[in-house]
C-alpha cells in the first residue's frame, strides 16, 4: 500500500512539475516528508531523483516541439549545476527543523510569485503592444543597444541578441546569472531542481514568455537536481525504496502532462498551485517550530 501511494503521489507531483517547470520537489517533499514521516533530508533525496526524472520524461518532448530556448538553458545552466554542488554540501550542515522552516518561507515565496505572475504577464503584454513592430525609431534603437558595440551592452550584446527566441527578447542576463547560482542552491537545500527560482527569473525579470520558461527549465532541472544528487548519494542521503517507487510515478505523470501542456489553461493551474503550496507551507512550518 506505500508503494501504491507513492506512485500515486508522484504521478500528482509529476503532473505539476511538468506543466509548470518546477520540477515536483515541492510537492515530493513535503509528501514524503509529511505524509510519511521520513526526516526532512532524506526527503530531499530521493525528490533530487525524481526530479531527473521529470526532466527526462518532459524535456524530449518539449524540444522536439521547439518550445523550450536549449541556448538560453545551457548558459544559465554552468552556473547552475556548481551552485547546486555547493549547497549540497551545505545540507549536511543545517538542522532539520532549520531546514524545514526555510523551505516553508520557499514555498511562500513560491505561492506570492506564482500569484502575481498574471498580473506580470499582462502589464508585459500591454507594454509589448506598445512596442509594436510599427514603433520603428524604439525598435531600432533597442536593437542598437543589443548589438555589440552599443551603448547599454557591455560587450553582451551579441550574446543576448543569440540567447533571444522568436517574438521576444532576452534581458537582463547578470540577473538571470545570478538568479541560477540562487536557483542551485536552492536545489540542492529543498530537493525542488531550482525551477521555482529558473521559471519566475526567465519569465518575469529575463522576458521570456512562460511556455519557454517552463520548457527551457525541465531542461536545466535535470542537470542541476543530478549534481545535487551526487553530494547525497556518497552522504548516504538516498533510499532507493523511497526513490524508486516515487520516481515511477513521476516519470508517468511527467510523460503525461508534458504531451498535455498544450491544452491546458496554466492560469487555472497557477491558481491551484498556489493554493497547494500555501496549505504546504503553513504545514512544513508547524513541523518545523516543532
């Protein structure tokens, strides 16, 4: 009966990770760790597992769809898979109700931004439409300030202008650097593959719209959750009998929704997310004050 639920929780897990591009970490551990009472570490673990898997499972699809930006992913993803090293060997170093409570504020984090993404989202479309193609002189002195040479690149420009993808522009690289060092860490601490932090950069700070933002983050999720892994496999930080059975239930529900995502309406999906992580959150906080 625990493998038949934990199967049942990583598909639900995996569904979610897929559509959203979080990963499913943020659903797996708080499920193994409250719904089954393993220690908040081991938890991790095998969530660092299941996430690989959930990258696998929705990567191909979305590249063979050319939704996900694989350039764009590849860059942000060296500074990705060494933050998440590091903070694995942080891990080891927190106490579990240190590291509960901090992943109760993640997941409120998670929650208010995932909220207010709509609100985001719209004001960029607005401000897109401003900058239609018929707003000749502003185009072209954007596109003069991404060209090597120009006045704002900062010798990046070149770079940016490649990173780009059709009907939009890449901005604000550093942030996205930055962010992706944040979002390793956070892998490796919470076992949640970084998505929470990769999508939320890509599409609100970056200007990537939301579909390859998701996309492009169960790319990079794979390889940053598999160096994350490494640290707790030699720790002895991974049960297989955990691992195994979640990880199945993952990678069907990833397949599934991966093929699905098209059909769905992600506002609705949005605001059912965030009312999961806000009742999560307020659970892995009770847990940790003890």
């Amino acid at each position: 009966m625990a493998e038949l639920l934990l199967i049942v929780g990583g598909v639900a897990a995996g569904a979610f990770g897929a559509l959203l591009g979080l990963g499913g970490g943020v659903l797996i551990v708080p499920l193994l760790t409250l719904g089954f009472g393993l220690p908040l570490r081991e938890s991790v673990g095998a969530s660092l597992v299941c996430v690989i898997v959930t990258s696998s499972a929705a990567a191909s699809v979305y590249l063979q769809r050319d939704v996900a930006n694989l350039r764009l992913g590849m860059t942000l993803e060296m500074f990705t898979a060494i933050a998440a090293m590091a903070g694995g060997l942080v891990a080891f170093l927190v106490p579990d109700r240190v590291l509960a409570l901090m992943f109760a504020a993640l997941l409120a984090y998670v929650a208010v931004t995932m909220a207010r993404a709509r609100d985001a989202r719209d004001g960029r479309v607005a401000q897109d439409a401003a900058d239609a193609p018929g707003d000749a002189p502003r185009e072209a002195a954007e596109d003069a300030e991404r060209r090597p040479g120009g006045t704002n690149t900062a010798g990046d420009g070149g770079l940016i202008a490649s990173l780009s993808g059709p009907g939009y522009r890449v901005r604000n690289l550093g942030l996205g650097v930055l962010g992706s060092l944040v979002a390793g860490v956070v892998s490796a601490l919470f076992g949640v593959g970084g998505g929470i932090v990769k999508v939320p950069v890509m599409n609100l700070i970056m200007g990537v719209p939301i579909r390859v933002a998701t996309a492009t983050s169960n790319l990079m999720i794979g390889v940053t959750a598999s160096a994350g892994a490494l640290i707790y496999l030699f720790r002895g930080g991974i049960d297989p009998y955990v691992a195994a059975p979640t990880a199945l239930g993952v990678f069907a529900g990833a397949s599934l929704a991966s093929r699905l995502s098209h059909r769905v309406d992600l506002g609705t999906l949005r605001l059912l997310f965030v009312a999961v992580l806000v009742v999560t959150a307020a659970q892995m906080a009770l847990r940790g004050i003890g």
